[in-house]
C-alpha cells in the first residue's frame, strides 16, 4: 500500500478524534422515574373469567371497528390487538388442555387468560424511539399517549416495542398508529379505562399505580384458597362494590414491577408468565440504552463537531494541494 | 469538485440515450410507479407483506438501509482522497459521487414510500416535533443534510457544464468545508443506521444485537464503498467500452483489504467478548445465515490478500461483488433473520414489494447513464476514446 506512514496518522488523527471525544465523561442514562401519580391497571389472570367486556367496551369507546377472524361476520372477534384493536383477552392452554383434555383453570394442564393492551412502561421505548414526539410520557399520570396529527408513520414504534403493543392500519391509505392511551380521552368526563370499569370479577382493574402495587403485593402473599375481598373498578374510588373469592395460587412474581424498568400496568397470574406471551425482560429499559449510546456518541455535538473541525483542517490542506495543480496546468 | 492533480478534466461521454438497455430501464420504472400509485391510494398493506410483526420490510431494509451503504463510493473515495490526501484516486471522486448522490437521492426519496403519514414527513425536521433522544431523528437528518451537501459537491459539473465559471470558482474557494461536511454526515448516519437496533434489545439476535453496531454498521458501509466503486468502474468500463484503470483499482483493493480485515477482528471479538459465538453453532436459520454473511466477508479478504489476484479484473470484480453481497446479507439478517417479536410472525416480501426496489435500481441506473452522457463525469481521455471506438 502506498499511503505513508505520516498520512495515515493524520487520517487516523481524525478517527481518533471522534472516539476520543465518544468515550470521555457522557454519563450513562438511567431508567426513567414513574410519576408519584402515575395512572394504570392491574390485571389479575386468576380473576379473569375470559367474558372478554373489556374488549366489547374498548371498541365502543374507542369508536373502533369491529374485526373477523371467523367465517361468520356476526360479532367482533380480533384474535390479537391490530390497527383495529386496542385490546383483547388470550387463552392459553397448557400440557393436555391442547388436545381438549382440560383441567381446572390455572392448573396443570389447564388453561390462563392474559390480557393483551399497552402496558404503558415507565422507560417506554416507543417514546424513545419516535422521531417526532408522537409518542409522549405524559409527566403526571404516566400515560403513553400518541398524537395521529404529529405522527409521520415511519413505524419505528411498532419495531422497538418489547411487548409488540402499537399497531399500524396496513390497509388505509391514510393510516395512524393504534395503541390504548388508557382512556385518556374519557378521562374529563370523570371516567376511567373502560376495560376496568366493565369488568365483572375485578380482574382488571383502575387506578393510581402505587394503590395498585399495593394490592398486587397483598394478593401474592395471601394463602392459597384464602376467602379474601377484591375490589373491582376503580381502587381509588371505589365506585363499585367489591367481591369474595377464594385467592389462587399466586406465582410470587408481579410482572410490570421490574421488566424494562417497569410497566404502569401490573399483571398477577398463577400460570408462567412466560407461557401467557409475556415475555423474561431485564431491569434495564432498552430506551435507557439506546440513548446512553446515542448521548455517548453525540452529546452536545461535541464529538462530531471535534471530528468535523479536524476534518475541515485535513480537507482544506488537501483540497488546496489539489487547487494549486489546477491552476499550474492552466 | 475542483481540479485534479494533472489528470485529464472529466468530459461527457455523448452517444444516444436512447438503447434497448434504457429502454428496459424506464419500463421497470414505470412498473414501480403503477405499484406506487396503488400503495398510496389504498395503504401500504395493498401492495407489501408488512405486518406488524414485521413493520419494516425491505422498502427500509433495502432501499434504504442496504441502498444507502451501497451508495458510499462517494464517501470512501472522497476520504481517501481527502483526508488521506490520496489525489492518484482523483479520476474516481465524480464517478463515485454521482452514484452516491443517486443512491441517497432515491433512499431519501423511497422513505416517503414506506413512511404511513408522509405528509407530516417535515415534522423530523421541525422544533418542537423533532426528537433528539430518536435514533431515527439522527439518521434522518444526517442523511437529508448529506443528499443536499453532495449535490454542492456535484455542482461543478453542472456549473462545467453551463459555463457558469465565476459560480464555480467561488464555490471552490468553500469546498474544503463542503467535503468534510460530506465525510462527517455519513460517519454518523452509517454508524446510527445499526445503532436503530439497539432499542429493539432482545427482539434482536445476540448474533446481532451489540453496542458496536455503529462501529459495525460504519466499516462495512465504508468497505462496501469501495467495492462499489471497483463493481461500477468494472461494469462501466464493459458498458461504455472504456479502458479499465486497473492500477488504481488494484491499490483501492488493498486498501479494502485492510478496512475488511479490521472489520472481521471486531465483529468476531465482539461475538466473542459477548458471549454470543456460540448461537451461531446452533442448527438453525440465524445460525445458517450468520455463516453465509461472514463467508460473504471472509471470502473478498482471502482473494484481495494475494497481490496477484489485485491486479486481475475478474478476482477483483468477484471480491468486490461478494463484499457488497455480504452488507447487504448483514443488514437482512440484522433487520430481519435476526429480528423475532414473538411467535406467529412471518414477512418475505411480495412481488410488487421487489418490483418497487427493482423499479428504484432501475430509475438510478438510467440517472446514472443519462448524465455521464451529458456532463463532464468520466475522465477525460478516456472519454474521447470511448466515443472514438463507438464510431
């Protein structure tokens, strides 16, 4: 190779610049805080009946359409959450369940519903990921919410998200993102989620995050089969009356607590969250390093302005080598 | 760009413009425009597999991931050049770039195909909308800032062209400052095109999920500069029966070879490092098209590391072929094979989907023969004898 030894330096000059100035001190982004307010939901699998009202209501206040996945168009019948479908119940069916040999609900070879709706992360990466503010954290109640008239739908959102929660309408030609935003419209009229306003065992149910972990951790730690009260609808208001059941056999984990720095809607179940689709995730938001990585890099503008500024000094030396010949030829 | 270090000035070809090879050209463009015309007025889903499983196909996959790294010749040659203040590689510099201007043009272009809401598209660029914490906002940016930088540095083609001396000769006077411009803007997009995976986390195989993704992403993108540049000097020196400058190529060559070996010590260290090495010994897809992707790489630096091989057309055209086959498998399989959002997902993309991107090629390559015939872009003496010989 004919390049010399003193121009290779002053090109690696340049390229050292810019990881010299990458690495120095940029602080590594934590995850984000949940608001002391912040709003959400508690799903309780155990609870849940399968009666799918929070799907009909969602639809209904929502003004969505109706989706088949059955050769009779008779009723609504989404199979997952779509551009059409912000939120569904799934059944999953374990060991024999599968061949029609099924058990009690929760058990061994039985069967579990899990609730399929945004889980409105505290670190969300849809939010991280949106080139253009679509995606907000609003810095009160927590809610993710998404904004058609900002949104230019580059889908980035739906790629990033870790629990494939915002959809995108395929089929119009003046499509948006859909996602529940928790109902957050129906919010001044004094109403709440209507998935948990609906529900008749209290399954999913509304209100102040920390009031919610609250429960959540009371349940986990009652003792299987210990008649226990479960209010229903709004826990902070109690606008309902509550119930008497017996408590299932919790798994000792609320998922939402920890996953990606955590959900603002907790989930209960006595089946692996695993085998209900949702899935093992770290503590770690993966927005939070996404941006250390980016503030790493371009923090300031300090290292491409460094890399630019030696860049201009190489290329003006160079360039006007290059001028000089021209000129002599003429 | 401003004169060169004694070699003869760039001229245009001339010849006819219309051929059978045009000809076929302008009909697959048009295909892609019928396509077009029916993905907008009746959604995406119409004329694509997308879903939303599978959000990105290969509209950003290809045409603007892969076609964005294919259309680095401009900004290899142009560090070379420089930076590394190579002028021997001066000849190359406008052929290289119009290709590059091209290629970013059209993947600039083919966003708006693939964005949902193009009509907000300008919202990137807006305060107040635009959101800096956004890998995606970073490539937007650099790369839209790097389309308007490079058509500055193919002005003077234009201004050769009409006359237009005094223009020229002031824009001379800031081009320094244009090419660093141009060399700055794809470092960071190059690079930030593999940092838009690090927020999708585990839906990414470890094979490919890293924190080097930009380091990764950057020296392929710059190898595969390169090999374009020795594919487009092959190929146009076939097609317009021009002598092939194999001097130059050979050295460019070795120059790859350095860049590539680089290359394959940091993605196999960081496999290592990771722990992740050992998913690709496992029997499956990832595993299967993580080898065709490093083969893809390992294959060019074992015929580039003979220098006998350098100075051959044919190994030369072979290796530059399979470098840029291997970006191109490196982005499908980190975008794609690699990406798993959960069960039940499937996307390969439909017929019209690929007559889109095949209508995108066609529409640069006939760009591309267009205005070598029309504006000083190949160098000089050659140029003469290649119309000499058309006679």
């Amino acid at each position: 190779m004919t390049i010399s030894r003193r121009d290779f330096l002053k090109g690696a000059l340049a390229g050292s610049a810019l990881l010299a100035t990458g690495t120095s001190p940029a602080e590594a982004r934590p995850n984000k805080v949940m608001p002391e307010e912040a709003l959400g939901l508690l799903y309780d699998s155990t609870l849940c009946i399968g009666c799918k009202a929070c799907v009909s209501a969602c639809k209904e206040v929502n003004n969505m359409p109706p989706e088949f996945s059955v050769e009779d168009q008779l009723w609504d019948t989404p199979r997952d959450i779509s551009g059409k479908t912000l939120n569904v119940i799934k059944v999953y069916e374990d060991g024999t369940c599968k061949t029609g040999a099924c058990g009690d609900k929760d058990s061994e070879n039985g069967f579990a519903f899990m609730k399929v709706s945004c889980l409105h992360c505290v670190d969300p990466s849809c939010v991280s990921a949106c080139p253009v503010s679509a995606m907000t954290k609003d810095p009160v109640t927590g809610i993710v919410g998404y904004d058609k008239s900002i949104c230019i739908g580059c889908r980035y959102c739906v790629a990033a998200c870790p629990f494939g929660v915002p959809r995108f309408q395929y089929d119009k030609a003046l499509p948006q993102i859909s996602k529940c935003q928790l109902c957050r419209h129906r919010m001044g009229e004094g109403k709440y989620a209507a998935c948990a306003e609906v529900c008749p065992t209290g399954a999913t149910l509304y209100g102040k995050v920390k009031d919610l972990h609250a429960e959540a951790k009371r349940r986990v730690a009652l003792k299987p089969g210990e008649e226990t009260v479960f209010p229903r609808g709004n826990i902070n208001t109690h606008d309902q009356s509550p119930h008497t059941a017996k408590a299932a056999k919790y798994l000792p984990q609320i998922y939402g607590e920890k996953e990606v720095g955590g959900t603002q809607m907790l989930k209960l179940s006595a089946m692996p969250f695993e085998k209900l689709g949702m899935p093992k995730l770290p503590e770690r938001s993966f927005a939070a390093t996404s941006e250390t990585m980016q503030h790493t890099l371009y923090g300031g503008l300090i290292a491409p302005l460094a890399f630019l500024g030696v860049l201009t000094f190489v290329a003006k030396r160079n360039v006007k080598n290059d001028d000089d010949a021209g000129d002599e030829k003429k | 760009m401003s004169a060169s270090h004694n070699h003869p000035a760039p001229a245009p070809l001339g010849g006819s413009l219309v051929t059978p090879t045009t000809t076929l050209l302008a009909i697959l463009v048009a295909i892609a425009g019928v396509i077009l015309l029916v993905r907008f007025l009746f959604g995406i889903g119409a004329v694509t597999n997308v879903n939303d499983g599978y959000t990105w196909g290969i509209w950003v996959v290809y045409d603007v991931v892969i076609g964005s790294a294919l259309a680095c010749g401009g900004y290899s040659v142009a560090l070379l050049v420089y930076i590394f203040n190579k002028g021997d590689y001066h000849p190359m510099i406008r052929p290289a770039l119009l290709a590059s201007l091209f290629g970013y043009t059209l993947a600039g272009a083919g966003v708006i195909f693939d964005l949902g809401r193009y009509w907000n598209f300008w919202h990137i660029f807006w305060p107040g909308y635009a959101q800096i914490n956004s890998v995606m906002f970073e490539v937007a940016v650099c790369i839209t800032a790097y389309i308007i930088v490079m058509w500055i540095e193919f002005s003077p083609a234009f201004l050769e062209k009409f006359g237009l001396k005094d223009i020229k000769k002031k824009l001379n006077k800031a081009l320094f400052f244009i090419i660093a411009l141009g060399i700055l803007l794809p470092s960071m997009h190059q690079s930030s095109l593999g940092s838009l995976l690090v927020v999708f986390g585990y839906q990414i195989h470890p094979l490919w999920q890293t924190m080097l993704l930009p380091l990764i992403y950057l020296i392929s993108a710059l190898t595969m500069g390169f090999a374009v540049v020795i594919f487009e000097a092959c190929v146009a020196s076939s097609g317009f029966k021009r002598p092939l400058e194999m001097y130059l190529l050979g050295k460019l060559s070795q120059v790859m070879w350095w860049m590539l070996t680089a290359y394959l010590i940091v993605r196999v260290v960081d496999l290592v490092v990771r722990g992740a090495i050992g998913t690709a010994f496992v029997f499956n897809i990832e595993a299967f098209m993580f080898w065709i992707e490093m083969a893809l790489f390992i294959a060019p630096m074992v015929i580039l590391s003979n220098a006998d091989s350098r100075k051959q057309p044919a190994k030369l055209f072979v290796a530059a072929c399979s470098l840029m086959l291997a970006g191109f498998i490196l982005r499908i399989n980190s975008f794609l094979v690699g990406y798993e959002t959960g069960p039940g997902w499937h996307y390969f993309p439909s017929v019209s989907e690929i007559m889109v991107s095949i209508g995108m090629i066609a529409f640069e390559v006939l760009a591309y023969i267009v205005l070598v015939r029309y504006l000083p872009v190949l160098s000089g003496n050659t140029a003469q004898s290649a119309i000499a010989s058309n006679k």
